[in-house]
C-alpha cells in the first residue's frame, strides 16, 4: 500500500514508520524538521511542509491508499493542535479524495466499559481533570472527523509506554477494553496499521490496550 503518516517524528509516528516499511509498504513521511525523523528505508519519501497549510499538504496525500495520523499535544501547554492540525489534513485528503484517515485519540475521549472497575472509573475521572484541555482538543477533533467525508477511524489508547512491539493487545470497536489501563507506543502503531483495512473500524472509535 502507499501510506502518508502526519506526526512521524512522534512516538507513534515514527513506529508507524517503521513498521509500515517492514511490512513493505510505500511510505510518504509529513514533517516539520527532517532532521528528527530518524528511520530509513528505501520506500520512504520524507516531504517537509508547513502542516498548517492544506494546499501544501495535497502533494503528500495525493493518491495514497491511507492517511495515518499521529498529531497531537505532547503537553498541557499543547492543547488545540490536535483539533487544528487535523483539520488541516481533513481539508487535503478531501481536496485529494484520500478516502481512509487514521489518527491517534486517546481513551478518555471515548466511552468507559460498561464494567468498569471504581478504581478505573476514579483513574478515568483523575485523568479526565489533569488533562481537561487536552482531552477537549481530541473531543473536538473526533467531531470534525465525524462531520467529514472521509473514512475515518480514531484510536483510542490510555497511557503510553516506550516499550517494543508485542502485537498482542486488547481492542474494542466503539468502546474501551476492560481494565485497559497502557500500551505501549509501538502497540498503537501495529494496531493503526492493521486497522487500514478493515472495514469494521470505518467511522469508529476504538480502544486499544493491555
């Protein structure tokens, strides 16, 4: 497949990346400073761009199979670049007529287990108050992708771990795993990629975790 990853200096970015050319995959890297961007390979097309600017992002997602997303707040001080930048990128891909958008939510944006413990239900309410704004900047993103065109999927994962790849974790369409509480950077990544073509994530919320 050719795939475009937004936010490929990241964390998840950069295994997106890095995983997607293991696998064979064409890949266009979107960055603002190449220089961060530490993964190689010979299917991969590192475009530099201003990612406020959708006319400049259409070449990099022109024809792709899938966009993949990893943009978001890295802190507090961040909040409302998520909602931002991925309008931007809604704006490309539709201009492009790039059907399938992937990007990186996160847990609390979406609905608790039915089941949920008290402890995770006081772990999600903790979470919910430190990080209020930054949790209101993916609320916001998830509702303009919901309002636009394209198939998307958002991924929901709760706390992140630099750890390597297991590829074994728990997901739920529309909801959260029971006492889901990390996952590791890596996980996210193989879970986004093997969630381009399925068809039963398409315009979903999906929670991903241990």
């Amino acid at each position: 497949m050719k795939l475009t990853v937004f936010g490929a200096t990241g964390g998840i970015g950069q295994e997106i990346v890095k995983q997607a050319l293991a696998a064979g995959h064409e890949v266009t890297a979107v960055v603002r400073d190449p220089a961060r961007l530490t993964v190689t390979g010979e299917r991969l097309e590192v475009v530099r761009a201003d990612l406020t600017d959708s006319e400049a992002l259409r070449r990099a997602v022109a024809g792709r199979d899938a966009v993949l997303s990893g943009l978001g707040a890295r802190k507090k001080a961040d909040a409302g670049v998520a909602t931002r930048l991925t309008r931007t990128v809604l704006k490309a891909v539709e201009a492009e007529g790039t059907r399938r958008l992937l990007v990186v939510s996160a847990a609390p944006v979406g609905p608790q287990p039915s089941e949920a413990s008290v402890l995770d239900r006081a772990i999600y309410k903790v979470m919910l108050t430190a990080l209020k704004d930054v949790y209101a900047d993916l609320t916001a993103m998830e509702e303009a992708l919901a309002a636009s065109a394209t198939d998307w999927t958002s991924v929901r994962p709760p706390r992140l771990l630099n750890r390597p790849l297991t590829g074994s974790y728990r997901k739920v369409v529309g909801g959260f795993p029971r006492a889901g509480r990390m996952i590791a950077r890596a996980d996210v990544a193989h879970a986004m990629l093997a969630m381009v073509d399925d068809p039963a994530t398409v315009k979903q919320g999906v929670g991903v975790a241990y």
